[in-house]
C-alpha cells in the first residue's frame, strides 16, 4: 500500500511520453507466479503472438523477439515476492544478457534483491507527514479543517502510518461523517490488530482496510467483496462471474431475476470502487480488480473457516467446516483419495485436477460449482448427489456424456465456456425445469441439440447460443425432427436475454415474436464482419444478412423497429418495404452500413420520418 505499482506505472508512462526506449512493457508477478500468464502479458504489449504451447518453447520465442534488432526496451515487473526464474520465462538477463532489454522490479521483500542479483535497489519510504496528511484532506475535503475534526484528524493520519492506501480508503470512508463517528474510528484504530491476520500485512495496513469493510453497512457488498477474494491476485474478476455465483448462493435479498442480480452487482462493485476496496478493470468496464494487500486483508477478515484461497486440497482435513474452497493451479493435481466431508461447503472452484468419482460424495450442500481446465469424459457419478446446486460452470473443459447434468434439478445457472468438444446437448437437459441462463457461448463444435430440450426450458431467462450452430430445422407438422427449431424458443415466456445466429432468415418462425426482449445479439445471414465489431455493440442488436428472396415478416419486422444497433446488407428491397416499418426505426442508435444506395435511401428515409413523432430517440445517429 505504499504506492510500488503507481510509481512503476507513472515511470512507463514517462518512458513511452519521452521515447526513452523503443518499446516499453509490464507485467504481474504476484504471490504465485504463472509463467504461462507473465508470458502472455508481455508477448501481448509486443504484439508478439505465440504458437509453442510449453513454456519453454514460449520462453524461446519471446527471448528472440527481445533481442531482435538490439532494440532499447524496458520490461517491468510488478509486485515480485521470490527469486523469478527470468531465463525460464524468456527474459535475457545478466550474463546472458545480449540485447539492450532493461528490466525493473517491485517488491514488498527487500530480501528478493539479493537473490536476484539487482544492479540498482531503490527503497520506497511511506509520505513525510506533510505529504500524508495533503493526501488524507484531498481524499475528505475540508472539512478537516474544523477545530474540532483537525486534532483527530492528524491522529489517524498517524495510525495509518503515513501509508497512501490506507490514507485514501480510511478517507473515503470518513467522508460526510459526524465528530462522533470521526473519534470512534480514531478508537478502532488504536486497537491492537487481531492475531490471525496474514503476516504481510501490516497493522497500519489493516486496521484502516477492516474499518472500511465494517463501515460499509451492507452486507451484499460485503459479500461481494469476499467472493473477490477467491480470484487470484490481480485478475480481471468479471462482474457476469459475480452475478451467477451470486445468484447461485442466494447472496441478493429480494432478487429474483438475472438482470435485477445483474444491476444490483453493478451497483455494488460501484460502492465498493468508491471505498477504493475495489479498482476498475484492466480492459473494460465490465470487471473489476483488487488491490493485492486489500485482497489479503479480505482474506483475513473471511478468516479460514469461511474461505480457503489457493487450497491444496491433499493437505486439508478429513472434514472441511468452510464455505468455499478455490484452488486454481497451473499444475495438475492427482486426488486419489475417497473424497471429502464438507458439510458446509456452498462454492467450489477447482482447475485442472482430476477427479474420482466419488468426489462430491460428502458436498451435499453445495450451491455454485465451477470447473476449468479439465478432462471430463463422462462426469464424475457423484455429481448426481449434488442435488442443491444452482450455479455450474465448466470452462475449458474436455466433455463426453453431459447427461447426468439433467438430474441436477434445482440447477438454474449451466455455463458451457469454450467447451470446445461438446458435441451434442441430450434431451435430459431439457429436464431442468428451473433453468434461468444456459449459456453455449464458443462451444463451436456443438452440432446437435436434441429435439425437445430448449421448449423444455420453459424458466429460461437468459440464452446465449454458439456463433456457429447452424444445425437450425424448420418444424413441420407431422415430420420427426433430429435437431433443435427456432418454434421451441415460443416456450420462454421468460426469455428476455438472447445471443443467436441464424443462417437462413427463412428458418426463422413468422409467429415468433420475442417481444419481451430486453437485450438481443440476433445474427440472420452471412454476419462475419459483424462478428468483429461484437464487443462494441448496445443492447439491441440485429445483423440482417440476405437477398430479396428472403421473408422478413413478424418476428423479423419487430427485431427491426425495436433494434439499436442494425447492420444491414441485402440484395433487394421488395420485402422489406412493408406496413409495419412505415413508423421508421425509432429505437436506432448505430447503422452499420453496406454500399447499397437504394438500401441507405430507404433507411434514411425511415429515419426522417420519426423526427415528427414524439417517440423518437434524439440520440441517434448514422454512422
């Protein structure tokens, strides 16, 4: 909290303002280093894309790109706590050394000098008193100024020993509070520090963290702050991530649908962004991050009888009185035992392990269960016994039979994530009843989803189909299908999320209409080039891609007027020109444009003419 990572931040943004080297990068080290990860970081700055899949092949491809051409370039790397194997990583260092590659450190271990063999150690002293207390009135305002808040206030500037972190989070906190509340945080903060706290971090540190954690009042945010916790130091936690698991857990009192749990994380990561307990995301604005030393005060608040972080299973005991347990590794672990007793465990989050069957036999009461990373080829039998779980995710995971997953009839949340050999979707999916989000996103093999399954669904909430399923049939009375129909989506009276492409407009139902939208990705046609600009889209976006023999009636008519992102291309116009567009596309916000003259005529022509009506959006615009 002493402010390493802005210093190095604020010296590589210097360097690349002033061009004092030819190119300049960064990357995480943190308390478990990921070789895998730290390479990609920084290939990624160079743009340097990798084809080996071992480290060490990964390793000898960045080492070359580093001393390509002997350019000057800086590599930073961040929040380091032991000997770093650089060579192991690609990095030339020392004798070695033969490009122009100029390399700092940060640490809270002075210690890991040594070990590194540093040219130049530049300790960061905490702010002189004068610095540290401008810090602290910036953060509150002056109100500090008073006769009666300065004298406490210069006392807690003082317990939280000159440190910009504790300084800021403690401020925020104490903004717009009374005297009297002013003088019993300067009590708690001259209380000793409880033994259980982890030994890096300071009581300086902690005490400031854990009266902000106290001060927040409500308990959702803090337990959103402790599910961040089960993430590993400096990831990119997304809020979506939160939203299922929160819903899984039955953290949001009074919530009953995914976009009122979608809305209410949002609302929470942004109190908690505003208590500086949380930071933005690194990429956008759909994730958050934690600072290192706040995520190991969290820790120590959940203490180690609510969450295990970074658990070696094969070291816990028989019996587990926890409520969650996250072990994330790049190692593969081998559990050969007969399972575990956890009794209370609610949240599981395991990567790439392998599993006996009889796993889950003593987590009866889990809730939420993620898997990453993992060879599944017919699921573990005792995940049948699993009959309270609500959230399951499986990312990067190698599937065989998914069947079983049908007997888990509580399950409301089935996240798929690049399941890239997910072949088929068996009818005993259709069995979950309570189901509210399925979500197939990049599972690109999928080829079959038998008939029955999606009608089946009839709470769905939330469907988010691969980009790639094109398996799509039409139904016709009296013929058997082998696959899905788009008729089936007309059973989700529910459904109010849905991401799907579509092929052939044609295969779209004249009858499905879909009115209770609130957010859609619909794809119909050739939509490759849409597909790119995806990540940048709205809430309501439709890619028409087709020629005049096309029929674009009902459903197809609605998704137009109520579209805010449309990207149109066709080859005639006879059947769009229809009554029901006559009022224009009130809704739009984004056009995507082909060069069709006649095309853009029409559309602009419809646009115009809701500039007379009282409903029309004055934010739109073509673009």
């Amino acid at each position: 909290g002493i402010g390493k990572t802005t210093m190095v931040k604020e010296r590589r943004f210097r360097a690349e303002v002033e061009k004092l080297f030819d190119e300049v990068v960064m990357a995480v080290v943190s308390q478990n280093p990921n070789l895998t990860k730290i390479q990609a970081e920084i290939a990624d700055r160079l743009g340097l894309k990798f084809v080996e899949e071992s480290i060490s092949g990964r390793a000898d491809r960045l080492r070359s790109r580093l001393v390509q051409d002997n350019k000057r370039i800086l590599v930073i790397l961040d929040d380091v706590w032991k000997r770093l194997d650089l060579e192991a990583i690609g990095i030339p260092f020392g004798s070695h050394q033969k490009s122009c590659c100029k390399i700092i450190f940060t640490s809270r271990n002075r210690d890991v000098w040594s070990e590194i063999r540093t040219k130049v150690n530049v300790a960061i002293d905490v702010l002189t008193k004068d610095e540290a207390w401008h810090l602290f009135r910036e953060t509150v305002g002056n109100s500090v100024d008073t006769i009666e808040l300065r004298p406490v206030a210069e006392e807690i500037v003082y317990e939280c020993g000159c440190l910009p972190l504790a300084l800021v989070i403690i401020g925020r906190a104490l903004i717009n509070r009374s005297e009297h509340f002013w003088k019993d945080t300067l009590g708690k903060l001259k209380l000793p520090c409880p033994n259980n706290i982890s030994s890096e971090v300071p009581g300086e540190v902690y005490k400031p963290l854990k009266l902000s954690y106290d001060y927040l009042g409500d308990e959702e945010a803090k337990s959103c702050l402790l599910l961040c916790c089960l993430f590993p130091e400096d990831f990119n936690i997304p809020i979506e991530t939160l939203v299922r698991y929160g819903m899984g857990l039955r953290l949001f009192q009074g919530i009953r649908t995914l976009e009122r749990a979608r809305d209410r994380v949002h609302a929470l990561t942004e109190k908690l962004r505003g208590c500086f307990l949380l930071l933005e995301g690194r990429y956008d604005e759909e994730s958050v991050r934690m600072h290192d030393v706040v995520r190991d005060v969290a820790i120590s608040i959940a203490s180690r009888d609510e969450i295990r972080d970074g658990a070696n299973l094969m070291e816990l005991p028989g019996k587990i009185l926890c409520a969650s347990i996250s072990m994330l590794s790049d190692k593969r672990n081998e559990l050969q035992f007969e399972g575990f007793d956890c009794p209370v465990l609610e949240l599981l989050r395991l990567e790439d392990v392998n599993l006996p069957d009889n796993f889950f036999k003593g987590m009866s009461n889990l809730k939420v269960l993620q898997l990453q990373c993992m060879t599944i080829p017919s699921q573990p039998s005792s995940l049948t016994l699993l009959k309270n779980l609500r959230t399951l995710v499986l990312i990067y995971c190698e599937l065989g039979n998914v069947s079983a997953i049908g007997e888990l009839k509580k399950l409301e949340i089935l996240n798929f994530d690049y399941c890239l050999r997910l072949l088929e979707l068996p009818k005993e999916i259709g069995q979950l009843t309570n189901l509210r989000l399925l979500d197939l996103k990049n599972c690109d093999s999928l080829v079959k989803i038998s008939p029955g399954v999606l009608s089946g669904l009839s709470q769905l909430e939330e469907l988010y189909m691969p980009n790639d399923f094109k398996k799509w049939e039409v139904e016709i009375e009296g013929k058997e299908r082998s696959n899905a129909s788009l008729t089936e989506l007309k059973s989700m009276t529910h459904l109010n999320v849905l991401e799907i492409f579509i092929p052939d407009p044609n295969l779209w139902p004249k009858d499905l209409l879909l009115v209770n939208l609130r957010r859609y990705t619909i794809m119909i046609g050739r939509c490759t080039d849409f597909l790119e600009k995806k990540k940048k889209l709205s809430e309501k976006n439709l890619s028409l891609v087709f020629d005049a023999s096309a029929s674009l009636e009902g459903g197809i008519n609605i998704l137009l007027k109520s579209a805010t992102t449309l990207h149109f291309k066709v080859t005639g116009l006879k059947n769009v020109i229809n009554e029901p567009l006559r009022e224009g596309f009130v809704h739009l916000k984004h056009l995507i444009r082909k060069k069709n003259i006649l095309l853009m005529q029409w559309i602009w022509s419809r646009m115009l003419s809701s500039l007379s009506s009282s409903h029309y959006n004055s934010q739109s615009c073509l673009i």
